[in-house]
C-alpha cells in the first residue's frame, strides 16, 4: 500500500523556491537602497559644482568634466532603480 506524495513535494519544492525568490527580493531591495544613498549624495555635490562652476566662469572643458559626472551619476541611479522595479 503506497501513498502519491507528488503533488506534496511539488508544492514543498514551490514553496521553498518561494521563499528563496522573496529573499533575494529583499536583499536586491536593501542593496538598491544602500546604493542609491551615496549615488544622491554625489550627484547633490555635482550639481552644487557645476552652479559654482558656472558662476565663476570655470573653462568649458572643467563644465563639460563635471556634466558627464553627473551623467553617469544618473545612469547608475536609474540602473539600479530599474533593477529593483523589474
């Protein structure tokens, strides 16, 4: 006399796959978090350069230097929001 236990261990194999996946989840979401603090940071200190460039009339290569700063900044940034999103 056996007893099909298929469909239980299917559904032990979903769940812990499960569990898995919503742990991932949250560290990708902790890691994104921890990321995007200092991204903000920097970018808040480019942004304050290039003001204090323009205003002093800084030499374009120096304006140009700190814009593509700035740039990747943003690029990082909206890496690691799409990466938490998807």
């Amino acid at each position: 006399v056996g007893h099909d236990v298929t469909e239980e261990t299917r559904l032990a194999e979903r769940t812990h796959r499960a569990e898995r996946l919503a742990a991932v989840g949250l560290l990708a979401a902790g890691l994104a978090h921890e990321i995007r603090n200092p991204l903000n940071g920097a970018g808040l200190h480019v942004t304050f350069l290039e003001r204090s460039l323009r205003k002093a009339s800084a030499a374009p290569d120096l304006l140009d230097a700190v814009h593509t700063v700035a740039v990747e900044l943003q690029r990082l940034s909206d890496l690691v929001q799409a990466a938490v999103v998807d």
